[in-house]
C-alpha cells in the first residue's frame, strides 16, 4: 500500500515538473503555431534558464518540504530520477520541435545542444534501469599468499562471494545468480549480507522459496553467511538458512581446511563496533594466537577494516554493502557508497585499506523499496577470489 502511494506521488510530481517546465519554456504540444506565436514561443537561452530555474526552485520544494519526511533519501533520489528519465527528453524533444518552427534567427547552439542530450537521457536510463542491473558478471580475482601457508602441495582454493542479493521475491535472475556462482565449483562460499528486503508479509510469503533458493548453495569447504542491513529483522537470517548448508556467523570463529589450506573465517554482527564484535575480530587478529592458517573477516559493510589494529594478522576483510554505488562515473568513481572507506575502495574489487587487504563485491541485486532501480558502468557481480601460492 505504501509503496503504490509512492509510485503515485513519483507520477504526480514528474507530471507537475513536466507542466511547469513546458509552460515556463512556451512548449506547444499540439497544433502548428502562427507566425507570431512561433516567434513569441522560440525556445531562446533566457527561456530555457528560466524554466531550469523555476522547476528546480519547485522541485527543491516537495523534495524538502512533502518526499524527505516520508520516503527518505531513496524517495529523493528515485523523484529525481523520474524526471531525468520521462521529463527531460519530453522537453528536449519540444524544443527541437519548437525550434524548427521558429523564425530567423533560429535557436543558438546552447539550447540545441542542451535539448539533444535530453533526448540522450531516455536510452541512458532504460540501459540503466532494465539492462545492466541484471546483467550479471563473473569479477575473477587472484590473491597471492605464501607457498609456506599451505600444509600439502599448494592448489589454488577458489573462494565465491555472494553479496547484496536483496531480492524481495524470488525470481528467475536470483536463480541465475545462484547457479552462475556454484558453476564456479567454488571451495567456499562467504555470503556478505543483504539476502532479502520487504515487509513482514513479503519474507513470510517468500521464506520457502528463499530456502529452496538457498539450498542450492553447497561448498567442499562449508557455506558461511554474515547478517546485513536488510536482514537484521530478529529471527529473519536464522528462518532464511534453517534447514541450509549454510552457517550463521554472529561474532564468531571457525575453521575450515581446503586443498592443504587452513581457513580461519571469522564472522561479525551488522553492529560490529559492539563489544562482542570487537572482542572476536580482536582475537582473530591476534598474531600470537593458536590460529594459524589463511585468516578471513566477512563482515556486511567494510567499514571494520578501518579499525583493524596495526599488525594484525587478518588477511583479507570481505564485505559487500555499497553495492559499487550502483552508479559509477568514469575517472571519478561511485556517487553515493553509504560507507567510511574511501570510494576507490568502496566502488568494488581488492584493495589495501590502511596495509590492510579488502574485498568489496558490488553485489548481486540493487536498492528496492523507494529507491530507483538503477545501475550505470556498475554491473552486478558474483566474485570468486583465488587463493593461490606467491
């Protein structure tokens, strides 16, 4: 019900935006105007800053004034979007229309200019609303550790990350996703958080298809999953992997062995600067510990790997949670990461954080809810990270 009254209230504002603009910029959406009208109605630069300006001044108030108390930031960002989609190639398209119409001396360059790449919004947005956010890749990554740290003959030890799935009903890209991941043959599976987003009456209706989609996931090495954002309702995760090869990790320690290869993977809560969180990735770091072997941190957001103490033995922190931001901008990186780390490290893939290894998948799905499904130059990942000897 909330949801179709926000889809209504994205409708309502795009068309308002759309009125204002078109009456601000003279557009005449039917009929061929006069001589004298079409010279009165030129879309001239002064036209076009005005309407810019009067639409952004309206625009700035229902966002601040009837969206943010209600629908947030992602209530925000999916307003604008609407507009950037529908509003501005319907205005570009008028004024190239209008502009033909007019008389000597025709629109300057600039209006031209800037109504074509409206029209370029249109295409831009429908690859980025229904192409990439399901075009799902396969990101390979090695990392080398010392020959030494095996106890047989090193093999390589592939390890898959499955991250940010959040669906809210099963469906057939979840399945795909699932199944890209186990044709990987991986050797352990680390599940970063963020399985299921929705209401209540959405996870009790989707639970014994998230089992049975979940059931699927099975490694020589175990299956071992961390609680996120989306999932942190009580009882939502437990109810999720019940009856699953996969372990629940909540600030806990365990050890795997794969291939020769000790794996120590530690697993925090979403709160991981609470004590016990902090009690657990303290031990795990502590390089005088019994423990020895390859040590693993999987946490949802990355944030924990600005903490690490100096020195510690935790070799590689795994984390999911930015989503790669979903919208990336060549040579500058994601717009929005919602994390502490630095943005070349929050927009996906290995990086050293501090002298510390992290990994960041860019996840599988992308925000619901009241947000825009959105990615652009950010497609969906499953990762498999190579542990191979130096």
């Amino acid at each position: 019900m909330v949801l179709n009254l926000f889809r209504a209230w994205i409708a309502l504002s795009s068309l308002s935006d759309w009125f204002i603009a078109s009456r601000l910029l003279g557009v005449r959406w039917w009929g061929r105007p006069g001589r004298g009208a079409a010279a009165r109605s030129c879309p001239r630069l002064h036209r076009v800053i005005v309407a810019a300006a009067g639409t952004s001044l309206f625009f700035l108030f229902k966002l601040l004034v009837l969206t943010l108390p209600w629908a947030g930031l992602f209530g925000a960002m999916t307003m604008a979007y609407a507009d950037i989609a529908i509003v501005l190639p319907l205005l570009g398209f008028a004024v190239l229309r209008q502009a033909r119409a007019c008389p000597f001396p025709k629109p300057g360059l600039i209006v031209r200019a800037w109504a074509w790449l409206s029209l370029l919004a249109a295409p831009i947005c429908a690859y980025a609303t229904f192409i990439e956010p399901y075009w799902l890749v396969v990101e390979r990554t090695p990392f080398e550790i010392a020959a030494s740290r095996w106890r047989e003959h090193p093999v390589h030890v592939r390890v898959a990350v499955l991250a940010d799935l959040q669906t809210s009903a099963v469906d057939d890209y979840d399945r795909r996703a699932v199944q890209t991941l186990m044709a990987q043959k991986p050797d352990v599976i680390l599940i970063a958080g963020d399985l299921f987003t929705g209401s209540d009456a959405e996870f009790a209706e989707q639970l014994p298809a998230m089992r049975e989609l979940l059931s699927q996931l099975h490694a020589p090495g175990g299956v071992y999953a961390v609680e996120g954002d989306c999932d942190s309702a009580p009882g939502w995760l437990e109810q999720m992997v019940e009856g699953t090869p996969i372990r629940l990790l909540r600030n806990e320690i365990t050890t795997t062995r794969v291939g020769g290869l000790e794996l120590t993977i530690g697993g925090v809560e979403l709160a991981f600067e609470s004590d016990a969180a902090q009690t657990k990735i303290a031990e795990l770091s502590n390089p005088t510990s019994e423990r020895t072997g390859f040590r693993i941190l999987l946490t949802h957001r990355p944030d924990p790997v600005l903490y690490l103490p100096r020195g510690s033995a935790i070799d590689l922190v795994v984390a999911g949670h930015t989503h790669g931001g979903q919208v990336q901008i060549p040579g500058f990186g994601p717009l929005v990461t919602f994390t502490q780390v630095p943005r070349s490290s929050a927009g996906g893939g290995a990086s050293v954080v501090h002298g510390h290894r992290l990994y960041v998948s860019r996840g599988v799905g992308h925000e619901r809810q009241f947000a825009p499904r959105l990615r652009l130059f950010c497609r969906p990942e499953i990762s498999l990270l190579t542990l191979q000897p130096r």
